[in-house]
C-alpha cells in the first residue's frame, strides 16, 4: 500500500521524536511541522501546506527559498572542488574571492576577513582576535568583555556568555569569565552623563568599575534581533563608538542578522556612519543556503596579527569551505545585481505602514517597529496604561500559533521579560503584494486573539 501524505507524515514524526534532539525545542515532543519545500516567501510542509515565512525561517534566507542560482553554484563548485582546507597555509578561489567581495562591501578599513561556520564561532572567534590583539600589543591584561542585556550572539561557551538571554544561561550554566552586561541604549550616559539616573548600568560606568586597563571590547548587535528587535536611539552607536576610543577598547558588530541588507543597507553600522574593530557575519552571507560565518578584521588589528610570525592556532575544519563560499559569492552578486537592498528600502515603508494599519485596527498592537525588513510589535492588555498581559499566559507564543493556523510562520520574543513580541523578518524579496497579504494574515489572526484575551 503507498503511503499517504499523511500516513508518512506520522512515520516522520515518530521517526522525529525518537531519534532528533532539535535545537532550542522542548525535548521529547512531535515535531510541530516537517518542510519539504520552499518557494520564494514560501514553505510547505509534508501534507502539502503552505505558509508564509515571516521571519525567513531564521532570520537568514533572505534571497527566499528555491533560488535555483544559489543551488547552482553551490553543485558546480562541489561538483571541482567541494572542499579545501584552509590551514597551514593552503587557500582555494571562492575564499579569496569571498574575502576581497567582502573587503568592497564592508565600511572602509574592514578589509580582512576569518571565516568559520556561522555566527556563534563568528563571536567566539571575535574575541579571541580581541585578546590575542591587545596579548600583542603588550596589554594582555585586557581580557574582558562587555555585551549588553536583551543581546544573543549565539550558543557556545564564549558567544553564549554574552548572549543576555535567560533561558540560554539556564540550559548548562558554564560561562566563561570576564562576561559583564550593561543596559542597552543609555546613549546620554556613554556620552559621560553621569547624572543620568541609569548611570550605573551603562557601559561606560562598566568600563570604569572594571578599569579600562582590563577590558578587551564591547560587543553589541547594531539591531538586536532575538532579545526583542531594539532599535538603538539616534545617536547611539556613534556614542559607544567614540567610547571604545576613549577608552582604548574595541568595538566588536554583532551583524549575524543585520548584515547583508536585512535593514535596509549593506550593514546596519552603514546607519550609523560607524566603523567597528571587528565585524561579525553568518546567516545572510549565504541566504541560508550554506552553512558560513565571518569575523572581519579592522587594518588597525590585521597589520598587529601580521606581525606576531608565528602559526595563529585558532581555526574550523570548515574555514573557508570552498562550496560555502562560492554560495555566498553568488549570494552577493544576485543582492548587488537585483538591486535587493534598494528594494528594501522601499519595502521598508509597506512594512511600517502595514504595522500601523494594525495598530489602528486592534487596541492590543502596540510599540510596533522596523528597520529594512526587521521589525516588531508588542501585545499588551492595555496600551492606555502600558499593561501588558499576565506574563504566564505566554500570549506571544499562543498569538504566533494562531498566525500559524493562518498559514504565517512568525516567531514570539521576550517572553522571559514577561513580553509578547511579535518579530517579522521575511525574505528580503518580498513584494509589496506579499506584505499586505502577511499582514492580512495577521490582521484575521489578532481578532482571533482579542477574542480569546480581551
Ligand atoms: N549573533 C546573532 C545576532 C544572532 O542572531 C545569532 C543567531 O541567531 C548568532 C549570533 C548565532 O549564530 P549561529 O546560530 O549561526 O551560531
């Protein structure tokens, strides 16, 4: 007898649920769904169904699903030369072509480029260079790091550390020293307003109760993304720029999301005129289609590291993976050649305009945001009095799952915080039809809501 869809769908997920411990799931239950396909915006399951990616699986497939280009260089290079390692010295084409296509896209001075196998070894990777950095420079005891509350920078032990979020400190409780958080966005206080009633939780007050003489960098995400989609205040990231200088600490670009105009320009920095020291990068340098990451390296540190002479003893099997980094070169040239950021650009205003139509429509939307095509909005009982809802009826998740009953996949943040964030970040080839047609989705899902909650 051939199995049905749907007799095979229940094989999968019997199959599922015995042998594969998922990421950041709840152990031990059925999968919630199983993809097969993608198209575009799209993704559909083994039944057949199809949904809206809102938030371009996660956060990274950002040139869509089925981009036969994508897949096609990825076959030709596997197809001469799958793999090469990169150590002792030994380089192949697409790594130095990623390296130098890398060097043009990136704000002036960022011109070298480590590659691992995606954000979290970025991270990792980042501050070793940092340490290693100032162990040249003759300070080798700057060795700490400051990151902020609400950040993610992913799940190993170091990028772990310096992710903020509860549930991620929970899981093993290993960290490794000399991790301290600062409140985000106290943009007056890094400016050195010591008046300020927050003062003490700001990076700059960090910086001094530490001593400047300790402390190797500043980590941020330009954007934060898992910890809640903050957009910084004007202003900002020029402030803790011109800390880290003051100090003598470096900036460390968490762009893992950002990057590859997910908000609009090349990098999120590019907002802010800034250059960081180092620049962190996976997700969007292949769309997803292969598994990369980068940290990029400022001249300031490179002409350092290009004195130390000896063999630099950090590295991944997959740095600089050939058939990785023919993908993110054909990845780069279909967002420069479409003109994808430009669209962005544009597409920036349907999404907010489509945000506030649900403000106006439905009283429980509120602080909704966006940048490019990064944004967010909140779930509160009461917007006149800024309450939010009863923070154990977890309404983010419950609210995306009647989005997914509408066939829109979307994720719910800070729920940890006591928050209900709605974060939407679909491909960055969505049309303005397909925008209105996520947001039609949502509109039939909040009134599903309200009936429920309100
Ligand atoms: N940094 C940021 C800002 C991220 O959003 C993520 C993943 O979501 C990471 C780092 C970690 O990347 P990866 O999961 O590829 O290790």
């Amino acid at each position: 007898m051939k199995p049905t869809a749907m007799t095979k769908t229940k094989q999968l997920e019997t199959l599922d649920k015995d042998h594969y411990l998922h990421p950041a799931s709840v152990p031990g239950q059925k999968p919630k769904m199983i993809f097969k396909e993608g198209k575009g915006i799209h993704v559909t399951n083994t039944d057949g169904d199809r949904y809206i990616d809102g938030i371009s699986m996660l956060w990274n497939v950002n040139l869509g699903h089925g981009q036969k280009e994508l897949a096609e260089a990825a076959r030709q290079q596997m197809d001469s030369l799958a793999f090469a390692s990169s150590f002792a010295g030994y380089s192949n084409e697409p790594a130095i072509h990623l390296a130098s296509t890398l060097a043009e896209w990136a704000p002036e001075g960022l011109n070298a480029s480590f590659f691992t196998s995606g954000g979290s070894e970025s991270n990792d990777t980042a501050f070793k260079i940092a340490r290693f950095y100032w162990q040249l420079k003759e300070q080798p005891q700057k060795t700490k790091f400051l990151a902020l509350r609400q950040g993610y920078h992913g799940v190993t032990i170091g990028a772990g550390t310096a992710t903020a979020l509860h549930g991620f400190h929970r899981f093993a409780g290993t960290h490794i020293p000399d991790v301290l958080h600062a409140t985000p966005h106290l943009t007056a206080c890094e400016q050195g307003d010591r008046n300020h009633p927050q003062f003490s939780e700001s990076l700059r007050a960090l910086i001094e109760a530490e001593g400047a003489d300790t402390i190797a960098g500043i980590i941020i995400e330009p954007i934060q993304g898992s910890g809640g989609v903050y957009m910084p205040p004007e202003g900002y990231l020029q402030a803790v720029r011109d800390l880290c200088d003051e100090q003598n600490v470096l900036m460390i670009a968490d762009e893992v999301i950002n990057g590859f105009g997910r908000t609009g320009a090349k990098f999120a920095v590019n907002h802010a005129n800034i250059v960081p020291d180092l620049m962190c990068l996976a997700k969007g340098i292949t769309s997803g289609y292969a598994q990369l990451g980068a940290v990029m390296i400022h001249d300031d540190i490179k002409t350092v590291l290009d004195t130390f002479g000896q063999v630099m003893a950090h590295g991944f099997t997959y740095s600089g993976h050939p058939s990785a980094c023919a993908v993110a070169l054909k990845n780069l040239e279909i967002i420069e050649r479409d003109r994808i950021i430009e669209q962005v650009q544009q597409m920036e205003h349907v999404m907010t305009n489509g945000l506030r139509y649900l403000e106006e429509r439905h009283e429980v939307v509120h602080l909704s945001r966006n940048k490019g095509l990064i944004g967010a909005f909140e779930l509160f009982q009461s917007r006149e009095r800024e309450e939010r809802f009863p923070a154990e009826w977890k309404t983010g998740l419950d609210f995306v799952d009647m989005c997914f009953d509408k066939k829109l996949i979307l994720r719910a943040l800070g729920g940890a915080d006591g928050k209900s964030i709605v974060a939407l970040a679909p491909p960055l080839i969505i049309t303005e039809t397909e925008i209105q047609s996520m947001i039609e989705r949502l509109d039939d899902a909040l009134s599903v809501f309200e009936t429920k909650y309100c």
